[in-house]
C-alpha cells in the first residue's frame, strides 16, 4: 500500500486533473504497451478558457468499472479460500490483511475513475492501467493465496506426521526393520522440512512468498512463485514418502496397514 | 459369564462391568474382617498382556492419523496447480 502511496505523490505533478476531488493521479509510465487510443485535444468551454472540460469517455469507463468488479469478487473467493485453509506456519493473517487492502483500494481507484475529471484519456489510461499494475490480482494474489494454502496443507500433513513419528519411535523398541523404517521416515521428514519449513516456521522458497507486492515488473515475483511451487512439489513428495515409511513401521511392529 | 457372575456370592459390581475381556475383579472388601481381601494384586496373565494390547492400540491410532494425510496432499496438490503464475499472467490481461 505504501507502494502505492509514493506511486501516487509521484505522478502527482505530471497529472492534469482539474476538478478531481478524489486521490492524486496514479502513475503512468508504467513500461506497458499502452492501449491504441486517440488522445483528443482537450476540448475547451466557451468562457473559460483555461481550464479544459471534463471528458466522458463512457466506454473506458465501464470497462475499468468491469475489471474493478471481477477482482472484488476474486479477492472475496481468495479470503475464504485463506480463511478456510488453516494457518500452521501463521502467515495467513498477513495475507487476510493484503487481500483487504488490495479491496479498499480498487474500491477507491473505481470511484475516482467513475467520478474523476478526465480532460484526457491519458490520465485516464493512467488510473485504469493501475487496476492492473498496482494490484496484481491475478498475477501475484491469485498464485500467492494458493501457493500459502498449499503449504498450510503441507504444514497440517507434517504435524500429522511428526506426531506419528514420535509416537512410533516410543514403540520400535529393538524391533531393528521398524527402526531403519522409522530412520528412513525422519529423513523424509528432514526433506520435507528443507522445502517447506516445519511449522510454525515456514522455510524454503515459500518463505519468502507472503511478502511479494504487486509490481509493475513481475520478473522477481514471478520467479519467487515458480521457486516456491517448486518447492511445495517436493514437500508433498517427500512427505508422502514419510507416510509410506510411518506404515511400513506399523507394519514391522505386527499392525496390518491398509496401505 | 452369567453362570460365573451367579455364581459369586458379591460379584454384582465385577459382572456389571459389561466387559467379557476385563480379568475378574476381586470383590470390594465389604467386610473389615478377612485378611485375604486385602493386600497386593495377585499377579496373573492381565499385567503380562496389557503392554501388548496398548501398543496394538497406539498402532492402530497412528493408523488412524496417517489416514488423514493423502487428503491434505491431495489439497496440496490442487492449491499449487492453481498456483502457476504463467495462467494467472494470462488471466491478469490489461
């Protein structure tokens, strides 16, 4: 959010918006292909010569509106998925709270488009490019919501299987097969804890996912997602592996493991 | 086990237990007088079996616990396929 807030005193001097009674003009210049629009000349009212009119640009208009309303509802479906999802590692109050912020302020951004004095379209393309580039709804909070809520899942299967592990390590006794097998589980959990962490730390390239912000460039964010769905792949594996292990010892110490 | 328990003179509370598997209780001491009622817990076959029957049934709990894994793998899974940043560059247009 604080991004934002020097995105926006940033691109306050170069912004023309007489009559704006909302925030200052978002950024522009944001590297993006702009749309291929006509830019007018400002038109001018008869008696006051300097100062341009107001222009509609109604279309625009409503398909900023659209983008803002697809996001709202797509950030609800990531706070229930969130909230949903359990919080082993303690990182989903953060991400409640990013989501809300990325509402209020597309909520915001909406009524200054729908209500904003636009002489021209390009402080127009300005603020509707920023439904885009100061959120990221799709590109970083979409993956970053999943990526969280797949850890939380990991995280609950590797307190499942601590617990499994402690428990059978107080009943291997001298039995030396359910021992190695119980050795070869730890390891597995071992593995898992490098890719993911053992909650309530959450460790490997996932680690770093809660705190990736909306940017213009994504280059980073994307390769912190990519590296932390990498990561996430191998937690599950090696904690899959680990169950496997935990069953084998049940089965050495006279149980009949269903699996 | 009916025949048994009517055959005790004040084995009411032991056949009330319900549990065929439980050892015999001796009878509550309702006597002060009768030294036999009293003292240590004769050693038979329940101490020798008990560890047995209570790692059988910690097994059975982890069981019970690993159960619930494949599930939250499963979760795991579909989160992160619904994490691929490529789709979601797609679905961000603008």
């Amino acid at each position: 959010m604080s991004r934002l807030i020097r995105l926006l005193s940033g691109a306050a001097a170069g912004a023309v918006l007489a009559g704006a009674t909302v925030t200052p003009a978002f950024a522009s210049g944001t590297g993006q292909t702009p749309r291929p629009t006509l830019v007018p000349r400002p038109a001018v009212t008869a008696g006051t010569a300097s100062a341009p009119a107001c222009r509609p640009f109604t279309a625009q208009r409503q398909r900023a509106h659209t983008d803002v309303a697809m996001r709202l509802t797509t950030l609800d479906q990531l706070t229930t998925t969130i909230i949903a999802a359990g919080d082993p590692y303690g990182v989903n109050g953060g991400q409640r709270a990013a989501l809300g912020d990325a509402r209020t302020g597309l909520v915001a951004l909406d009524e200054k488009i729908q209500t904003g004095c636009y002489t021209d379209r390009t402080a127009l393309d300005a603020d509707t490019r920023t439904i885009f580039t100061g959120y990221r709804v799709y590109w970083l909070r979409v993956p970053q919501t999943h990526i969280l809520e797949a850890a939380d899942r990991l995280g609950a299967a590797r307190q499942t299987l601590g617990a499994s592990a402690a428990k059978l390590a107080g009943l291997v006794g001298d039995n030396a097969k359910a021992k190695a097998d119980l050795a070869a589980m730890n390891d597995a959990l071992a593995n898992a804890d490098a890719h993911v962490g053992n909650p309530p730390a959450l460790g490997g390239s996932v680690g770093a996912v809660p705190a990736l912000a909306p940017a213009v460039d994504m280059t980073a964010d994307v390769a912190a997602l990519k590296a932390a769905r990498r990561d996430l792949e191998a937690a599950r594996k090696a904690l899959d592996t680990a169950r496997r292990d935990a069953l084998r010892v049940v089965a050495d110490l006279g149980a009949n493991p269903s699996a | 086990m009916l025949a048994v328990c009517g055959a005790l003179a004040v084995g009411v509370a032991a056949c009330g237990s319900g549990s065929s598997a439980s050892p015999p209780r001796r009878p509550p001491s309702t006597t002060a007088a009768g030294p036999t009622t009293t003292g240590p817990a004769p050693a038979g076959p329940a101490p020798a079996t008990a560890p047995a029957a209570a790692s059988h049934e910690e097994l059975a709990q982890v069981e019970q616990q690993l159960a619930g894994v494949p599930g939250l793998l499963s979760q795991a899974q579909q989160a992160n396929s619904a994490a691929d940043p490529d789709q979601a560059r797609a679905a961000e247009g603008g």
